[in-house]
C-alpha cells in the first residue's frame, strides 16, 4: 500500500500511523511550536526506514544553527542517504548533504528545484525559506514562496504558512501593504501561526508603527507564545516597540521575563538577547549584571564558528561584560572559518569579522574605527543573514559610534536617512537634535 502524506506526497518506508506523526511534525514545525523533535522520534519509532521523518530529524537540528545539533543530522542523514526513491526525497537527502557541509547557497538551491516540481512539498517550502533568511537573500525569500503559491488554496492543509511564509518574503522586499495582508490572513486563519505574526509585527517595524505594533503583538499573546519556540524572538519585537518610544522600564521588564535574557540556552533566543542589550547598552543605560549572566550562555559556544550571524552577537554580549578574551576567541573561529570551504568564510568574510571588529572597537572607545568599518559593510550587511530589523543593529551603532566619534556632518547624514524611512520616530528625533547639538558646538 502506498503511505502518502497530507498533501498526496508518497512516503518511503513510512505506514500510515508514522505518515500521521510525520505530518503532525511538519505542522509544529512550521507553527514553530510543541516538540516536533519527538513527534518525529514517534515516527522513527514506529517506522524506522522512513526516509522523510529522518530528513525531517535532520531539518529539525540544522536550522536551530546550533553546533550539538550538526552530528544529529549528520546521523539522520546517513540513515537514508541510500534510501530515498522518489525525486522528492532525494532532493531533500541532496539538500541536507550540501548543508552538513556548509554549503548554505547549495541546500537552498537544490530546495529550490523541489518546490518547483512539488510546491506543495511544505517542507521544503519552510526549510528554503529559512535557509534564505539565513542567507540574507530576500529576493528568494519572497520568489520561493510566490512561484508556490498557485499550487495553494484554502482546501489545502496548512495554507496559512505559505501565507505567514509570503508575509515575511514580502516585508523583507518592501511590499508592506500586501505583505501585512498576506499576514493578517494567516494569523486570522491559524492565531498560533508566529511566523506570520511576526511577519506582520516586521511591517509595523519598518513602518515605525509603534502604537500599533505594541497592539499587535499584545492583541493574543497566549495564541502565538504558548508552546512556541519563536515565543522570544517575537517577545523581542515588542520590546523593540517600547524601546523605540523609549519606555526602558518595560524593555528590562520584558527582558527579565518572557524573552528569559538571564535563562536562554537556546542560540536563537541568546541572539535575541544580546541584541536587545546591546541596543540598551548603545543609549548608555545600565544593564546591571544582564550582559555578565548572558555572556556565561554564549561561552560555550563561542569557539563553534559555524555562522557569523551569531558570532556577531556572541561578541555584542562579551563587549558588554567586559570579556576580551572571550571576544577573541570568537575571533580566532572566525579566522579558522575563513579559510574554510563552506559559504560561512564568505558570510565571516565580508561582514561578519568587520562588524564583530567595529564591535570590539566600539567597547574599546575607538568610535571612529567603529565608524570606518560599519560605512564599509553596511551596504552588504545582508550577505550574513538575518533580517532588517534584525540588521539595524548595525546603523544604530554606526550612529551611536559616529556622535560619539564627534562627527557631526556624517551623524546628521544618517538620523535624515531613519527620519525619511520613520518620520514619526522618536529614535531618530534624538539622533537629529544630537548631531545639531554637535554641528553646533562645533
């Protein structure tokens, strides 16, 4: 008997009751929510030569970025490597293969030819667009989705994550009006979908729609944070908000409670962390023990060197608690990465080292040195990852670097930039009257 799974795609290996685990798995993982790890454990259980829940296994430990989950896949890839007989999974084993070994670029273009044989292969669908986002390619995290999405209707299980999924896509290339639609139309379908939440809170971001954004976000909670493992990520948007309107008390409050800045473990969410922080830390407000606390999370992981996103913001929280020897050994992976063969030597390469440097010359009061390094990148900033939002930290510190550096003329330059993108923000209000308080004394 042929096992197929929800959306009519044949299953090796796998029987009906495994086929169910499986695609209750795909499910909580692109609702980002539960424990999609033992659901597909379950699966394997029950079926242990089921191609796509060893591929799913596999997904499941790569795309967390974390460096303990690189043997699980490797393990999960080698259990099918010789097994899959339908194109469909052997692009996934070809996918998986190329990224075990860091070729990012690759996975996410074999992914790319799957979709487009099978646009109602949400797997891959979910794991190419993360594998942009990753990639900071956000023409393809909005072409990936939009060359599915034909295939896709109402009737189709699981339609609200390819609109959460065109949401974000769309956001990153600046389409926000069909963007937050898109958005709206998932969340209203599914509330617990958190990737089209937070896909809608982006819009609101780039908008400089505070007051609205603090609606959205407060609006249901329960629905996107119960169970999820986006729950601090988009914790973190809200704080955003705040932070913008300069409301520091319900930052801290937020830091200090559910983004769990004194508790993350999770490399995902201690990005999170150092991120807010070091926004924190930009204005000059004191943090108390919060970078310290944090940068005993990041320790152990800070020799790993596998993606320059996070050794980026591994060194914002040993700046901040003042650990130069931790900063360098971050420092010598990255040099190690470099010389790599995998795509992280070019992410390190061209903007992960000079920003983790601009960083550390920051902590060390070398503004203007921050300065010179951030003006070169900032422009392929992308080229590492991450999303706008996410990346801003980058102009926030050339413009904090840049006043304190006591260059006025490139400090009124870039607060007109973030007034012309948010003309309503209060952010770049002070950074205007900062730089004419500057140009004037000059």
């Amino acid at each position: 008997m042929t096992v197929t799974d929800i959306r009519g795609h044949r299953l090796t290996g796998a029987s009906a009751p495994a086929a169910r685990h499986y695609d209750t798995a795909v499910q909580e993982l692109v609702l980002l929510r539960d424990d999609p790890v033992a659901t597909v454990d379950a699966a394997l259980t029950d079926s242990p030569d089921f191609v796509m829940a060893h591929a799913l296994k596999a997904w499941l430990h790569l795309l967390g970025t974390e460096p303990a989950g690189l043997p699980v896949a490797r393990a999960a890839l080698a259990a099918v490597a010789d097994r899959a007989t339908t194109d469909q999974e052997r692009g996934h084993v070809a996918a998986l293969a190329h990224l075990v070994d860091g070729r990012w670029h690759a996975a996410a273009r074999v992914l790319e030819d799957v979709t487009i044989v099978h646009p109602r292969d949400l797997l891959a669908l979910f794991a190419g667009h993360q594998l942009d986002f990753f990639r900071g390619d956000s023409r393809m995290l909005r072409d990936r989705i939009a060359r599915a999405r034909p295939a896709w209707s109402p009737a189709v299980p699981q339609h609200h994550a390819v609109l959460g999924m065109a949401a974000f896509g769309l956001e990153e290339t600046g389409a926000y009006a069909e963007a937050e639609r898109a958005g709206r139309a998932a969340v209203e379908t599914e509330p617990r979908d958190a990737w089209a939440q937070h896909a809608v809170a982006h819009v609101m971001e780039m908008q400089g729609r505070t007051d609205e954004g603090i609606a959205w976000m407060r609006r249901r909670p329960d629905a996107w944070s119960d169970g999820s493992f986006l729950a601090v990520h988009n914790w973190w948007h809200l704080a955003l908000y705040h932070l913008e309107r300069g409301e520091i008390d319900a930052v801290k409050d937020l830091y200090d409670g559910p983004i769990r800045g004194g508790q993350a473990t999770l490399i995902l969410e201690m990005i999170d962390a150092s991120a807010m922080l070091w926004r924190l830390h930009l204005r000059g407000i004191d943090v108390g023990d919060r970078f310290a606390v944090l940068a005993d999370a990041w320790e152990p992981v800070a020799g790993a060197g596998l993606y320059a996103f996070n050794d980026v913001h591994a060194v914002m929280a040993f700046v901040g608690a003042g650990r130069p020897d931790s900063a360098a050994r971050v420092m010598e992976a990255q040099r190690v990465a470099m010389e790599g063969a995998g795509d992280n030597a070019a992410f390190t390469r061209e903007v992960g080292r000079p920003v983790t440097e601009a960083i550390v010359a920051f902590g060390e009061g070398r503004f203007a040195e921050t300065v010179r390094l951030l003006r070169a990148v900032r422009g392929i900033a992308h080229r590492f990852g991450g999303s706008h939002a996410q990346r801003d930290v980058i102009d926030l510190t050339l413009i904090e670097a840049a006043l304190r550096a006591g260059d006025g003329g490139l400090a009124a330059a870039l607060a007109a930039e973030r007034t012309a993108a948010k003309p309503e923000s209060p952010l770049a209000r002070l950074f205007r009257l900062r730089a004419e308080t500057l140009g004037a004394a000059a």
